[in-house]
C-alpha cells in the first residue's frame, strides 16, 4: 500500500516496450510479467511456474498454506478446505447474517451524517464476516479483531505483522484443538479439523495457518474492493444513481471494479526450469512477479481498458486470479462486497464526498482508495 500515484500509465509503456522486464537483483534474476496474455499463460502453467515463491514471502508470516503448494499436494489441501468456503455453505441464513453485521457497522457512524467510509466500514466489515465464520464465541471478538489488524499491517510495519500473527497463532492453536476434540459442528474451524480428504486430516498447525492465511486473503481483499467500488461511485454521481434505483447492477460493479484495479495485484511464482516468454529467455530458479494489474489494463485484451465500463460483462480477467490457485474465496467476496455495498446505499442518502476533500486509489500490490470521506442523509 505504497503512496504510489497512478502507475497505470508506467505499465502501459511497460506493456509497450517491455512487457518481460528483467529486474536487477544481487542474488538471483527477477522478472516482471505485465501483458494479460503472458500474465494469463504463467498462472495457466503451473507445472513450469510454481507458487513456492510464496514461501518465502506471505509463507513467513502465515506459516504453510496452500497458496504456496504445487500438484498433488496443492490438490489435497484445496480439497479440504474449498467445501468450507463453498456457495453451499454461504446459502441459507448466511446473507441474513452479513445483513445484520453490515447494518450494525453502519449503526456506528450513520447518526453523524460524515464518514470515512474506507476506515469505518470497508476495513472493518469484512473483519467483523470473517470473525463469524470462524464461529469464534462472541467475548473474544475484539481481542481476535486487534491481533487480525496487526497481522494486516505486515506491508507497511513488519515488525507489528509479525507480532500479530504470532499473538494470533498462539490463541488460535488451543481453539483448533477444542474443535477437533469435539463433533463436527457447521463453523468454518470445525469443518477444517474434520475434514478428510484421502483418509488424511489437516494437521492442527495446518488449520492455524490457513485462517491466517483468510485474514489477508479474505478481509484485507475484501476490504480493497469494497473500498475502490465505493471510490468509484463516488466519483462518479449518474453511476451512483443508477446503482441505487438498480441493486442488480451492483455485481457488474463490482467485477468491474476487481479489473480495473485489482486488490491483489502482484502474483509471485517460480520459474522451476529454464523456459522462454515473449521472447525473453527465463533461467530456472528466477523469481517471476505476475502483475495483474497491468494485465487487466491490456488493450490488447480490454477495449477502452483505462475506462471504468459498468456494461463491460467480462468477468474473465484476472482479479481472482487463474488456474489452479483461483481464489477459493471469489463467491463469498462479491456476496459480502454485494451485501455491505447495498446496505450502505440503504441507510445513506445524499451521500457523496465531503466538500472540499478527495479519495486517491493507491498501493502495489495491494491496492485501494487511502480514505473515503463522505458526507449523507441517514435514513434510520
Ligand atoms: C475481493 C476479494 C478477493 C480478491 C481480490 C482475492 C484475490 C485472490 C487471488 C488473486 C488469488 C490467487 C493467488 C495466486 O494465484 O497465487 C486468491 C487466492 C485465494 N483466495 Fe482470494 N481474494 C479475495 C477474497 C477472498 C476471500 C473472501 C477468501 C476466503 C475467506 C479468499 C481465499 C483465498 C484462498 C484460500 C486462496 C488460495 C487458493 C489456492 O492457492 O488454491 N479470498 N485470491
């Protein structure tokens, strides 16, 4: 989340003149891959692109999660933990439910008729879903709530990231062995300690690592995307009337708004042998860092791809990803993004930037609005 303004018009030239980029780096070769095509192609061939690059980065504060694994064991640990994120599992009482926290995040601020919608409701929102499906009991929320801040600050403050994941490790730990002494029950922990694939369980460490994992992958996403949809609407004012007199525009919004500035926009990968693209010649072992930021600004693939096209209807780019590392989470993230995004066009009328203010998309590779702040009508 770098202060850093608009680099589209960089990747665009990047895109032009050098699409492959071989960084400079002391120890081994490094590789910038910003074309959708060839962006599309690396996340397509994981068997010669492998994701183990991620264990030296989010593997060091997550511990080992699928989002590092390759082939077989990749495929068993999807397995198991997919069914617990499924749309099954998000049917029946759940949108209820992310109503409910969505409404109650607002009741915070709504009476005050000013906000900053990006630190008072997109940050926490998502938090407060996740926290629900973790089934955790409701007296350890803030505490659980503070450590899951911390761990989303790794980027901008390492030592405050890793502090929280190791807090967040240590109080995890003893809950995933309650669950797994008890029967199944229908929260997301219980399920990933009974699930078994291949007769195999997830160790105890395993389901530690990966709800650590869904704090970043999950919330700090989620959190972007609501945040840049919002950005967006606010901007644009005829947009934003068309969305609130028709709620089914709101998934176009947001798919739109997951090209146009991908949340994640950085994939690292592995070249695991020497292989060509784009003509540049690639030594087994270099680092590969897939931007598809850049690639869902391609023109080669996306007429007008600089412009934010409501009626676009392409869901086919990159901003979950591709392959077999798509998000497992894409349904549960436009669902909530759906739900929060329509509950605040509920309660807010008038809403629109507060006089005299702005809001600037920023980041790397995580990217999103830096603040939000709007003035409104409640309607209670
Ligand atoms: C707008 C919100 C989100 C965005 C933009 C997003 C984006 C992504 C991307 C780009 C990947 C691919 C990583 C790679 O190829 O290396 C990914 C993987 C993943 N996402 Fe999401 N995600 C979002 C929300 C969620 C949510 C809500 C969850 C679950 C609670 C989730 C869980 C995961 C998991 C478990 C993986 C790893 C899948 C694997 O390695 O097989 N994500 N996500």
């Amino acid at each position: 989340m770098a202060p850093i303004p608009d680099p589209h018009p960089l990747y665009a030239r990047l895109r032009a003149e050098a699409p492959v980029l071989r960084l400079p780096r002391p120890d081994k070769s490094f590789f910038l891959v910003t074309r959708f095509a060839d962006a599309r192609h690396v996340l397509k061939t994981d068997r010669v692109f492998s994701n183990r690059a991620n264990a030296r980065l989010v593997g060091m504060v997550m511990g080992p999660t699928l989002i590092q694994m390759d082939g077989r064991e990749h495929d068993r640990h999807r397995k198991l933990v997919t069914p617990a994120l499924a749309p099954r599992a998000l049917r029946g009482s759940f949108p209820a439910l992310v109503e409910r926290l969505a409404q109650r995040e607002i009741d915070r601020f709504a009476s005050r008729r000013e906000a900053d919608l990006s630190g008072e409701f997109a940050f926490y929102f998502p938090l407060r879903v996740f926290v629900e499906i973790l089934g955790l009991p409701a007296e350890e929320v803030e505490q659980f709530h503070r450590w899951a801040i911390d761990l989303t600050h790794i980027a901008k403050d390492p030592g405050r990231g890793f502090e929280g994941s190791r807090q967040l490790g240590a109080y995890l730990l003893p809950v995933v062995q309650r669950r797994r002494a008890q029967p199944e029950g229908p929260d997301l922990v219980s399920r990933l300690c009974h699930a078994k694939v291949e007769g195999q369980e997830l160790s105890d460490e395993e389901v530690v690592s990966f709800l650590r994992l869904l704090v970043i992958a999950g919330a700090e996403t989620t959190y972007h995307l609501l945040g840049t949809a919002l950005h967006v609407l606010l901007h644009e004012p005829a947009l934003l009337s068309r969305v609130r007199a028709d709620r089914g525009l709101l998934e176009p919004l947001l798919w739109e708004a997951l090209r146009w500035e991908s949340p994640i926009s950085t994939l690292p990968r592995e070249a695991l042998e020497d292989v060509e693209l784009a003509g540049v010649e690639i030594p087994a072992g270099s680092d590969i860092l897939v931007h598809v930021g850049s690639a869902n600004r391609d023109s080669a693939r996306f007429a007008a791809a600089d412009h934010f096209d409501i009626e676009r209807n392409d869901r086919d780019h990159l901003g979950f990803g591709m392959g077999r590392h798509y998000c497992a989470g894409s349904r549960l993230a436009i669902l909530e993004a759906r739900i929060g995004l329509g509950a605040l066009l509920d309660r807010l009328t008038n809403l629109r930037l507060a006089p005299g203010r702005d809001s600037r998309i920023i980041g790397f590779s995580f990217r999103g609005p830096d603040q939000l702040p709007v003035v409104f009508d409640p309607v209670h």
